[in-house]
C-alpha cells in the first residue's frame, strides 16, 4: 500500500515569520539542516481545509471534511547530490480524533485536537477566509481578504520557497530521523488585499515562540490548493 491519506487541501493561507535560526534548532530532525531564504529563516502559521479525506483510500465517516492549523519551519536534507527540500511541523491541529491518534500513534506526529471552525465569503472580485481554532477557552484567528485571480509562483521567490516543499520531516529520537513524501502540482496563489491574526503562539506552542505573539508577519500568503496525498512509506534514517 503506498498512500497513506489522500485529499482535497483547500484555501491555504500562509502567515510567515522571521524567527532566530536557534528557536528552531531544538526541533531539528538530525540528519537534516535548516533551509534559509536570503539568509533568514522562517516559521509560517497555516490555515487549511482538508476536504474529502481518506485514510488508506477508505474516506472518514461525518469528519472527513476539517480545518486544520499548523505552526511549520523549512529544511533541507542533503543525499549525496540529491537536495531534498521539506518542512517539520511543531504542531498540527485539527478536530478530527481519528486522524491525530492514527498520525501520532504511526508516525510520531505532533497532532493535537481542539475545536476548529472556518467560514468562507465568495464574491466575484474577492473572497475572504477566516479559519478558528479554540485554546484554552479563547478562539483564535487567521484571516485573509484576497483577490479571486490568481497566477504562478515565481521562480526564485519567496512564495515559491515557502510552498514548493515535498518532503515531512519527523524528529522520532535524538538520533532518528524520519521521511515522507507529499505530493501535489505547484498551486497557483491569490493576492492579499488584507489579513488579520489572533493568535497566542506561547500558549499553543510553547515559550519557544512567545516572540511571535506581538511580531508582524514578514508576508502573509494565499494559495488554492489542490488534491494532495501523502505516501504511505516513511524512510528511517
């Protein structure tokens, strides 16, 4: 069986922030480095909606349609010529129990669990996104106003650096690491005419990114996704 999930990742908004090179490096899977854009590194808060998945092609009853939030940085791991370029995620959120107890219990993931919410304006010029997600007893917030059109990701750019990774990386000890692949074409983005963001990152996250709490992302993105699948087979190293 070589696919794990498949599904449909929709309205993908990418909040991204310059943070310290040495946040990160607690997190770091050994074996792989971290991957700078212009000399700086990046974590970036993402909103999404998984539509349509299924587990080992077998769809998930009533909850297969979800938001998730996850708070991710961006790595590289070098094989002989071979540059493999991937993320490692802090954390997933989603409301879905089956999906984080089979990530988290397989694969060492960092799943959790939380109320989630979305609500999607489609007007003919502009659409706005707005995804929750509850901690704590406080709802927080990641929304984009954007226009409808869309276009392709630059070569070189700072948006093609921040999505055109293929590769999950996972942290399963100090001296193990594994991989997986994700699969999906290049999405196509929309422009931001505005966004707001409510969220306390020490309170989900960690002390580690009390810092991001006030900061102001360095660009805030949005992509429309497409269908996706994650392979089945992780490779230990």
């Amino acid at each position: 069986m070589k696919t794990f999930l498949k599904a449909n990742w929709q309205n993908l908004i990418m909040a991204n922030y310059e943070v310290d090179p040495s946040i990160l490096v607690p997190y770091l899977p050994k074996g792989v480095e971290l991957d700078f854009y212009e000399g700086k590194t990046y974590v970036s808060l993402v909103g999404f909606l998984f539509k349509d998945t299924r587990i080992f092609n077998v769809p998930i009853p009533v909850m297969g349609t979800f938001e998730e939030i996850n708070l991710r940085f961006y790595v590289l791991r070098k094989v002989g010529s071979v540059v493999k370029r991937g993320v490692v995620f802090i954390n997933e959120t989603v409301p879905s129990k089956v999906v984080a107890l089979v990530a988290n219990t397989l694969y060492k993931e960092h799943y959790s669990v939380v109320p989630t919410k979305h609500s999607f304006l489609l007007e003919p010029s502009f659409k706005e996104l707005v995804y929750e997600w509850k901690v704590k007893g406080v709802w927080n917030k990641l929304k984009v106003n954007a226009s409808t059109e869309n276009s392709e990701m630059l070569k070189g750019s700072f948006e093609e650096y921040i999505f055109e990774h293929y590769f999950g990386y996972a942290k399963l000890s100090e001296k193990k690491s594994s991989e997986y692949r994700i699969k999906h074409p290049s999405w196509k983005i929309n422009s931001i005419n505005g966004y707001e963001i409510n969220c306390d990152f020490s309170a989900f996250y960690g002390k580690s990114f009390e810092c991001l709490n006030h900061a102001k992302p360095s660009a805030v993105f949005l992509a429309e996704g497409s269908e996706v699948s994650v392979d089945w087979k992780r490779n230990k190293f």
